[in-house]
C-alpha cells in the first residue's frame, strides 16, 4: 500500500516552455502532497505544501507564479514549472500523507528528473 | 529551530560489515518525529522507519536497527552484515507536530552516501 507514482519520469524542454510533472497516490487519498526539489549530491528541498481543495503553501523563496501547484483531487496534484530556464533543471519528488492531523508518514514519488536546454 | 545534522557524507564498507550511519537532530518540541528514507541511484525515496518522540525503545528489522537516544538527541542507523543493495543515499529526517496538531513539515539531513563494495 500507499504508493505514489509521477509522470513523467524524465523531461527535457527547451528554455521558455512550460512542463507539467503529474503526482498521484494509487491506493490511498492524499490529503496533503507535497513537493521538493532536490540538486545533484544534495539533500530534499521542500518547495510548497498542497491541501485538497486550497491553494498550496510556498516555502520562502520559492516563486509561485513560476511553479503552479494544483491539487484538484484527493488523488492528483500537479506541478507546473512555467517559462522553464536552465537554472530550473532538477530532480522534483513528490510525497503524499493522508492523515491531515497528525504526523503521518509521507510516501514519496519516484521523481522526475527536468533537464532544460 | 529544527536541524537535522548528517555528519558522515560518504561512507565505504567492504560487504558483510557492520555499518552505522549517524544521525543528530534538533528540536524545541517535545513531541516530534524521526524517520530514515534510502535513496538508491534510481532516486526514488524509500521509507524505511518512523519513531515518535515518546517511544525510545530501539528496534531492529532484519539486517537494519535504529538506535534513539533522546539523551544525545541521536536516531542512528545500524545496518548489519552489509549486502552490496544497500548501496545508496541514506535521509534522517525530522517532523515537529505543529499547533493544533497539524502536520509539521520534513526537515532533511544532508544525507549519506553509503557505498558497500563486493
């Protein structure tokens, strides 16, 4: 149980366009998802938290009009990185809890690795 | 403020050691927790244990025992009789439950990269 799946698995885009990376919990409602950034060799940086139903929640010095959080569903959320410059190119891995109060173990997506020429 | 402190960057063993990866944390809450991810070279996070702060009770699954000790503010990781798999990126990570019992966020050592040679 409690598997997260993400696609794609890779991308590479050119500079400017946009890439959507899907996230989804197969066997279980998430109600929170959250999604990191990790560079090479270095630790999981949280970037933005999501709720079902509400707008997700940026760490400080993260730019939301540059990466678009929607968690429509119970099951789904997505990251959208928008006008994608090389600097942007990164491992994004999702995670998925769902129990909101309390601290539940998240499961983490295989990530998606984002490579921008 | 939390901070979870991974001193040990790189680590190589020769296969069938003993291995234990550390693991420093701090926290002002008294009611936290504690978890390890491996992540092998495919990248994907693979969670392997999750401790609250009021259970200090050591554990062991198979090759793998996690040591807690509030005293030292340490939640280290023993793998026994080190198999090649075990290559890979080891996480501590630590969650503060926040006000009103929501979650609180992963904050995440800078991991270790485990190499265990044949």
């Amino acid at each position: 149980g409690a598997v997260v799946s993400q696609h794609p698995s890779r991308v590479i885009c050119k500079s400017g366009t946009s890439v959507k990376i899907e996230c989804r919990s197969l066997d279980f409602q998430a109600t929170t998802m959250f999604w990191y950034r990790q560079f090479p060799k270095q630790s999981l940086m949280l970037m933005a938290t999501s709720n079902e139903g509400s707008k997700a929640t940026y760490e400080q010095g993260v730019e939301k009009d540059k990466f678009l959080i929607n968690h429509a569903s119970l099951t789904l959320s997505t990251l959208t990185v928008t006008s994608a410059h090389p600097e942007d190119s990164s491992f994004y891995i999702c995670s998925a809890t769902y129990s909101p109060t309390s601290t539940d173990t998240q499961y983490f997506g295989p990530g998606t690795r984002l490579t921008v020429l | 403020a939390q901070k979870v402190t991974q001193a040990q960057t790189e680590i190589s063993v020769v296969e069938k050691e003993d291995v234990t990866l550390d693991c420093v944390y701090e926290t002002r809450d008294t009611t936290y927790y504690l978890f390890w991810y491996k992540q092998p070279p495919s990248g994907e996070l693979v969670f392997l244990i999750r401790r609250n702060s009021f259970d200090e009770q050591n554990e062991i699954s198979g090759r793998y025992s996690w040591n807690f000790q509030k005293s030292t503010s340490s939640f280290n990781f023993t793998i026994t009789a080190s198999q090649v798999v075990d290559s890979a990126v080891y996480f501590c990570a630590l969650s503060e439950e926040e006000d009103g019992g929501s979650q609180g966020n992963l904050i995440f050592g800078k991991g270790t990269k485990l190499s265990v040679k044949p």
